[in-house]
C-alpha cells in the first residue's frame, strides 16, 4: 500500500497508544510490559491487564512471531476494502508473548501458502502520513 491512496477506515489514536503510532510511523513495533509481574502485552494501555498494576513501560519488540491463525478474505467487509480484497487477516504470537490481530502480506492469499505456526516477521504499511499499520510477512 502506498501513502496517499488508501481510502480505507482507519485506527483512531488514543492518548494510551499515541507512542505506539509514532514507533509505528518510524517502522519500530513497541509493546507495554509491565513491571510488576514481566508481563508484555497488547493493545497499549496504562495498566497491566494481568494483574492491574500501572507500574508498565515500552520494550521493543523483535517483530518476531509465529502465525496463530488466519482468515482469507474474498468479499470486502466495507466498500473501502473492494480494492483490497482477496486479503489476510491473521493473529500472530509475538516473541515477546502478546498475540496481536494483524494482517499477513508479501504471500499468496491461498491456504496452499499460508500454515499455522509459520514464521513471521512485522513489516509496515503506511496508509496514511499519520498512520502507519504494523503488519507481517512470512520470514
Ligand atoms: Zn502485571
């Protein structure tokens, strides 16, 4: 995708994930960890959703992962996707621990090249000047 072209919805940043869009922007994938009980997790917010804490920071992740699971999709769920479909989504395990709702790119949208537990590694899509998606690859 390139900048510019993409008419579709877009994530709405909130005050909690303003880092993690600007990381995204320069093609870094952060996550929230939290101090307390070690615990990485996604989507960012200010609290551990473990164990409650508000002691958390910022790691960078690995953009590592393994594929959970993944949907082919054939028929746009909006008008602003025709022009992307057939398209994967995908949940990915992260290195770190967090499994993330993602897209999978760079591969055939065919089952034939797609496996649970394949190797992944995060890419970026900037779909806007301000928006910038991770998303992952096969590596
Ligand atoms: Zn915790």
């Amino acid at each position: 995708m390139t900048s510019g072209a993409y008419q579709g919805p877009l994530p709405v940043k909130q005050p909690e994930s303003d880092f993690y869009w600007e990381k995204a922007q320069a093609h870094e994938l952060w996550l929230r960890r939290c101090n307390a009980c070690e615990h990485a997790y996604f989507y960012p917010r200010d609290f551990c959703p473990d164990c409650g804490s508000r002691d958390v920071s910022w790691v960078q992740a690995s953009g590592k992962g393994t594929l959970h699971t993944f949907a082919i999709v054939h028929r746009a769920p909006v008008p602003a996707f025709r022009d992307h479909v057939p398209f994967v989504v995908a949940m990915v395990d992260l290195e770190e621990g967090p499994r993330i709702p993602t897209n999978l790119v760079d591969v055939e949208p065919d089952p034939a090249h797609i496996h649970v537990g394949m190797a992944v590694e995060v890419a970026f899509a900037d779909l806007t000047d301000e928006i910038t998606l991770p998303v992952f690859r096969p590596s």
